[in-house]
C-alpha cells in the first residue's frame, strides 16, 4: 500500500494484518471517505462508482468511524450496486 495521506491509514492496515489472506495474495482497495456524515454520504457513492469497473477483481475495504452508524455505509453500498 501507499500512503495518500489519510489518518484512517493506520486502521485499514490493522484491519487487513488481522484479515486471513495476506495482503500480497489478494490485491486491495481501500476506500476513506471521510469521517464526517457530510463527508461519507457526499464520497462514499462516487467512491463507488470510480471502482464499480474493476470491483470484483479486488478485495474492497471501506474505513468507517465509530461516531456514524454502520447503517449509513450498508445503505450507500446497497445503492450503489457494487458487489
């Protein structure tokens, strides 16, 4: 992974050492959108949409933060239509 300047970095590779597959076997993208709602309902869908085309040929891994219900992000993901 690259490190684009995102603090929510630290936990997505924490999320993906304690993941069965290593890393290597199983290209990943990681999607941080933001940590305020405003944030997550404006990126989220459009996040989705740029990986819509090749979605299923990566693991997809979407940073969420404990102050937003998990409701919102399985909504936006429902909507979009991404496997």
């Amino acid at each position: 992974m690259t490190y684009v300047g995102n603090p929510t970095y630290e936990e997505v590779v924490a999320y993906l050492d304690r993941e069965e597959s290593p890393v290597e076997e199983c290209p990943t993208i990681a999607l941080l959108s933001g940590s305020r709602r405003s944030e997550v309902e404006m990126n989220l869908p459009i996040m989705l949409e740029s990986i819509a085309p090749v979605a299923e040929r990566f693991r997809r891994v979407i940073a969420g933060v404990e102050s937003l219900p998990e409701a919102l992000y399985r909504e936006i993901i429902a909507r979009s239509g991404v496997p």
